[in-house]
C-alpha cells in the first residue's frame, strides 16, 4: 500500500540549518516553507508561505493542513531583549498556537546547547538536568521548552525538544568540537522526531556522535538516533588554528554566550530603526542649536 508523503512546516527556512534540511530531506517530505524573507528557487516538493512570526494569522495560514511543524524561526544569537522577545518568545508563542488552532499534533522545536550553556566543560550532561540559560537567547530557549510541555499536557501535541549544538558541513572551532552536528546526523534526528510514533515530550541533544561530546545524548538513543559522524575527524586541523580565548567562555560549553551582552547583528531591523531615531534626534538637537 503507498502512503501518503507528509508535508512539514519549517519557519525560519530561510536560515542555515532550514538550508540544509531542505536539501537532506528532499523527496521524503513535502516542505512547506516558511520566512519573513523569500526563498528562491523552490525545489520539487516545497512550496514558500511567507510568515512573521510575530503575526498568528500569517503563521496560521502557514501551518494549515501539514503533519508536522519544524519550528527553527527565530533571532539566533545573542542580542537585545527588543529582538529577542518578539522573535523567540512570541514568535515561539505563535508557533505553538499555530499549529494548535491548525489540529497539527507534532511540533518539532529547535532548543539550543544555550539553554544549557551555563553547565561547565568538565561535565556531561543529560537531558534531565535543570536548565542553566547562558544569555536571553538561552532564555528564550528555555521558555520554548516549557511551552512544549505545556502543550503536550495541555493539549495532547507531540513534541519533540532538540537542543542543538552547531549545525555545520565540519565544525568551527574547539567549543564545536564538543557540540558539532552533521547536517546528515541533523536529518536523521529530525526524522525521528516527525515519524516515532510514542512521543510525548521529549528533549534530546542536536549533536552528531562526537568523540569530545557534553552530553549523554542517550534519549536520542533510545528513540533510535544513530548519529554518523563524528567531530574528531577534523579535530587535528580545528586545534592546530585555535587560539587562547576569553577564560569565562573556556569555562563554560556555552562559550562566548556566557558573556555576550549584544552580539553586533547589523541586520536586525529594530536596530536599523534604533539607529535611525538616533540620526533623527541628532538632527533636530542640531536645528534647535542652530536656531539658538
Ligand atoms: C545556537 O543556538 C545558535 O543559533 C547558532 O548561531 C550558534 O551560535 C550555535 O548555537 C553555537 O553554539 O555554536
């Protein structure tokens, strides 16, 4: 008997993980993608809806009808608190009411190794450990994953929590050797999330089977993730260009986030528009001096 191809939401498509997905997934799900910014061209297979994820009704038309929803929108570094709450804490809001109000019963959301990066490079930890956030970002993170058990007990959805390390073709630096994800390994656990048929809510570790590892990814082994690469393989070459970094970020595995106050992101609207009324400001004083 055929079945059916599902189709996935994935918000924040645009980005890279939504890129890399796009490609791994292709021919085994129908990919609705979602962004505030275009995509183009579609492969076979996707469709686009744009979306603001601060916007329910935008977010409602997107997630009609689909089996799952991959939510990887969102602000993705540190930064301020006027970026972060409208896209992570109510876009994540929206997100989840979206896919309620649209009868989607599996919700697949991207947590971060941030919401975690407060726990010391001396330690391994599991997914029941309490949540040690090491920035706003880590915040909204944590509030992500709370909303997901809230809505599994609440209203029966299915949820799927990966607190995701670094998705890359190899990994960046030393902290990535610990926390580096395959963009293939990243399929795999995604799939799992979409198609296990008892999840409940579940918080398993975004990360490939790294020899440097933090943590005991041992749901995600249970539910039948296993992972194909390995971070050691580039260790030598990633080692051999490191240089000594901040003492506090070498601490912690949550790195440069621990004390991070703003990450510089000229694309961040709100910062344009920050920017913007300071210019604005500064002409008007100026006029005001001129006139005196
Ligand atoms: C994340 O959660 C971010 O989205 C990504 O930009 C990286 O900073 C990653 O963590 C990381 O820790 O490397």
């Amino acid at each position: 008997m055929k079945t059916s191809m599902k189709t996935i939401l994935i918000t924040g498509a645009a980005g890279g993980i939504g890129s890399h997905l796009r490609r791994e997934l292709a021919g085994k799900y129908r990919l609705r993608l979602s962004d505030r910014r275009t995509i183009k061209p579609l492969a076979t297979g996707e469709s686009f809806v744009r979306a603001e994820l601060t916007k329910l009704g935008e977010l409602l038309r997107a997630a009609r009808g689909v089996d799952a929803v991959l939510h990887l929108g969102g602000y993705s570094v540190e930064g301020r608190w006027e970026d972060i709450h409208p896209a992570n804490l109510v876009g994540c809001y929206n997100a989840f009411e979206a896919a309620r109000l649209c009868g989607v019963k599996r919700f697949l959301f991207a947590s971060s190794n941030h919401a975690v990066g407060f726990y010391r490079r001396d330690q391994v930890i599991d997914h029941r450990v309490p949540l040690r956030p090491d920035s706003r970002y880590g915040v909204a993170k944590a509030f992500g994953e709370a909303l997901g058990s809230l809505y599994a007990d609440k209203y029966g959805m299915q949820v799927f929590c990966m607190r995701i390390g670094n998705v890359n073709p190899a990994p960046l630096d030393k902290r990535r050797l610990s926390i580096w994800m395959s963009p293939r390994d990243m399929a795999q656990l995604v799939t799992i999330g979409i198609e296990h048929p008892d999840i409940r809510f579940e918080v398993v570790y975004g990360v490939s089977g790294n020899t440097r590892s933090w943590y005991d990814n041992a749901n995600a082994l249970r539910l039948g993730y296993r992972p194909q690469d390995d971070s050691e393989a580039f260790a030598a070459e990633v080692l051999a260009r490191e240089r000594p970094g901040n003492p506090r970020a070498e601490t912690y595995q949550g790195g440069s986030f621990v004390h991070a106050e703003s990450i510089p992101n000229p694309s961040a609207p709100v910062r344009a528009r920050r920017r913007a009324t300071t210019k604005g400001r500064t002409g008007k004083k100026a006029k005001r001096e001129a006139k005196k």
